[in-house]
C-alpha cells in the first residue's frame, strides 16, 4: 500500500482531491496539510510520494524553497490545471518528478502515485509542454527511471566512480537518505556528491539528472 500526503494550501481542494482517492486502489492518503507543514510531518507519517498543488499554491511566497526540500527526502508530485505558465516550470525547478491533472479519475491518480514512489516521473498530457519531457500519450504515462542503470552506457565520463554510484541510485528513485543508508555514508556527504554531480552534468535538479540517462 503506497503512503501519500497532501500538502495543499486549499483546504476544500484537498478534500475533493481525497474523495477521488477513495476510487484508487493500492493507496492510502496517511497526511493532509499545506505545503510549509508538510516537511515537519514526513517523520511522524513517513509517506512515500507527497502530492502538491495548487497553482495558486505554486506563485505563493516560499513554495519552491519548500517544494525542493520535499523533494530532497520524497517523490513529489504537483497538480496543476494551467499547462503553460510559469507554475509548472517553478514545480520542475524545485524537483518536482510528477505533473498532475486535476481532471484524472481516482483509479489514474492511484497508479500515478504508486509509479512515482517507485522512481518513475508522471506526466500528465496537459502538463507536458511546461514540464519539458518527452510526449506522452496517457495521463500516467511515465518516462521510467531504468530499473537496472549499471545495464546501461556509462554516459557521465567525468563522473567520479562514488559519483557515478550516487548517480545510478538517483535513478533508481532513491531518496539522498536511502542513497545514504545504502552506500553507507552520511546523508550530508550525499547531498555534496548530488551537488556537483548536477553541476557537471549541467542540470539544476536530479530530475533533470535522471533525465539525461534516458
């Protein structure tokens, strides 16, 4: 059963957006708060993928600081019914690895939620041209991250080899703290690795990072 939090500004939003969850199959909606509260609560509800919105919520003051440090420890996903504007962008920047469509059906938003705690990145078909990514043709149509990426050509030469292991576990889907615990090191000497592995892949997030494996 996949752990979803909502962290919303929109009170009645969140409760449309719970009731239509109710339709998924495989999810349990375990927090409801707004995006400032919602990193104060990963540790007493541990949920798997956080899903954000509104638009509105997008433009307010504070929201991609917030959004990005989500994003460090958990999927996110954001909602958005406005395809183009700079919200979508502001979500890609902070990180976000899923663009929601309010319009999904309950069954849709579930699989969505449960492809995003599993590492991949959701696109709905509304969001794709702010998001940036290749076409989809379906609202959880996903561009996954590789399952098995030591399979793949090594496309980072510049990479250290501990970089290039940072690296394969980012696509993977792993959090810096799963990254940490995984490879046995510290959860800042992680966020250090991530830092310059972005810098010289010429990307601002690891979404784009994952990204450029595919």
């Amino acid at each position: 059963m996949t752990r979803v939090m909502f962290a919303m500004d929109d009170s009645p939003e969140r409760s449309r957006l719970y009731g239509r969850f109710t339709e998924a199959q495989g999810v349990t909606v375990v927090a409801m708060c707004g995006i400032r509260e919602a990193l104060g609560q990963l540790e007493a509800h541990r949920p798997e993928v956080v899903l954000a919105g509104a638009p509105g919520t997008l433009r307010s003051p504070g929201w991609t600081e917030s959004g990005r440090r989500l994003a460090d420890r958990v999927p996110l996903g954001v909602f958005t019914d406005d395809p183009v504007t700079e919200t979508t962008a502001q979500a890609r920047s902070a990180g976000a690895s899923g663009f929601l469509d309010f319009a999904m059906s309950g069954g849709e938003l579930g699989l969505a939620a449960r492809l995003l705690a599993s590492g991949h990145v959701v696109v709905a078909p509304r969001a794709r041209k702010a998001a940036d990514v290749p076409e989809v043709t379906r609202a959880t149509t996903t561009v996954p991250a590789h399952p098995h990426p030591s399979d793949r050509p090594d496309t980072s030469p510049r990479l250290s080899p501990r970089e290039r292991e940072v690296l394969r576990l980012m696509t993977a889907g792993l959090t810096n703290v799963r990254i940490a615990e995984t490879l046995h090191l510290s959860p800042t000497t992680v966020k250090t690795h991530v830092s310059t592995i972005l810098r010289k892949l010429g990307v601002t997030n690891r979404v784009q990072a994952v990204m450029r494996q595919h």
